[in-house]
C-alpha cells in the first residue's frame, strides 16, 4: 500500500472522527484538528536484508530538511465525556543523489508513512489537569528504492506492519492561556516490530476558546527486526502545530 492510497483512508478516518462534532451541541463532542511540522534529525542502524552489512548514520535537522521532497503531517482527538478518539498520520518523502563506486551516477529515495489510531477514557479530570488513557494500534510503511542512473532501479523495498500500542496523556493548565501537555506510548512486544516509543512535551497558547497554537520536542524510538530487516532507529526534534477546536 502506498502513501497516496492512504491519504483517502486517511481522510475517511478523519471525516468519521469529526462527524460528531455537526451535532456537538446535542451530543457533547469535542473534536480538535491539529496539522503540524516535526522537524526530527535521525540517527541508528539498518540491514536491509540478511546478506547486507549493518549500516550506522546520524543525520542532523539540518541534513533532513535539505533531502525532503514532501511531507505531511496531521493529528486528530475526538472526545464525548470520559471518551476519546485519538488519530495521527504523518508521511514524507526524501531522496537524495551522488555517485556509487567507479563514480556512476545514483539516486537513493525513501517514502515513510505512519498511522496511529487509538481509543481511551478518561481517569483523571479537575478544572486545571487532566490524566488520559489509550489503547490502539500505529501501522508502518516504508519504501526504499535506489536507481542507478537515476531512472533505473537495481534496488527497490517496502515493508509493512502493525504495532500494537498503550499510552498516556497529561494536560495541566499553567495559566488563563497557557498549558502543557505529556504525552507517550509504548508498542510493538513482538508483533510487528519488537518494540517503539513515542514521547512529546508541547506547551500551548490559547489564542481563542478555539484556536491554540503549540511547540515542543517529540522523539520516536523503532527497534524492528523480522530475522531478514533489521532497523534501530530514533527520530527527534522540535515540533510546531496549529489546532482548531470545533
């Protein structure tokens, strides 16, 4: 499956979440939509298959930002009493080009997608703080292609799977307009990858009832490993979004 077959999936799980929200008044919804920009740096270990060597790399924000070709980025929370809905979809796409030994010309591309859906309740609410727990699911794919010259393919690999996923979230109000926000889950134990992470601090503004914009920090950790695919990787860096509540 590729990234432009889930963005319409990805749009009827929106569309699905938010419909409660046209008769709110009625039915007490309340559903935010967030798109946002995670500006993440990597670093780790891949083996593409058994028979390839283990390749370490870090790259710095800096070094992402020149490769991408594209991204987008979107998260959704969807609540009716002590019930919650949450949804995050990101995709990007980079590539980059050099050269391969005797100096042939090469172009190296990698085109990752994530959905993460997840549903909770509630445990914790008082007028300045509030305590969230979830259980879901956040699928991967990747695909990875090298053409040498560019335009023809000698290399070319997706893989896929799905993790199961448990978490938490903590919002405190910090002032008449500003909270924080904690976030993190754990997944994988081994049924599709053998572990992940995903940690965020955010602080908010409350520019309107309405509006809110947010900055922080999120990191993501992968361990995957199917006896042929081997991937340690951790993603981090800052990120900046705009929500709306309806």
């Amino acid at each position: 499956m590729t990234s432009r077959s889930l963005a319409p999936a990805f749009a009827l799980a929106l569309a699905a979440l938010a419909q409660p929200a046209w008769a709110q008044e009625a039915e007490d919804w309340r559903v935010t939509v967030q798109p946002y920009v995670w500006l993440k740096g990597m670093s780790g270990t891949i083996r593409p298959t058994a028979a390839a060597p283990t390749i370490s790399f870090s790259q710095s924000i800096g070094d992402a930002l020149s490769v991408v070709d594209g991204a987008a980025m979107a998260s959704v929370a969807a609540q009716r009493g002590q019930f919650l809905v949450l949804g995050d979809f990101q995709w990007a796409a980079a590539s980059r080009t050099g050269t391969v030994p005797p100096g042939i010309p090469a172009r190296g591309a990698v085109d990752t997608t994530t959905l993460t859906l997840a549903a909770g309740w509630q445990v914790h609410a008082e007028p300045n703080a509030t305590v969230d727990v979830f259980a879901g699911f956040r699928a991967f794919w990747l695909g990875a292609r090298v053409e040498v010259p560019p335009g023809t393919a000698v290399a070319d690999r997706a893989l896929s799977f799905v993790d199961p996923i448990v978490g938490a979230r903590v919002v405190t109000r910090l002032a008449p307009q500003w909270s924080a926000m904690l976030y993190a889950d754990v997944g994988g134990f081994g049924v599709g990858s053998q572990f992940t992470v995903v940690a965020a601090g955010m602080v908010n503004y409350h520019v309107t009832e309405r509006l809110t914009v947010s900055g922080g920090i999120r990191v993501m950790g992968l361990n995957y490993d199917d006896g042929n695919t081997e991937a340690n990787v951790t993603m981090a860096g800052p990120v900046l979004g705009v929500s709306w509540r309806f």
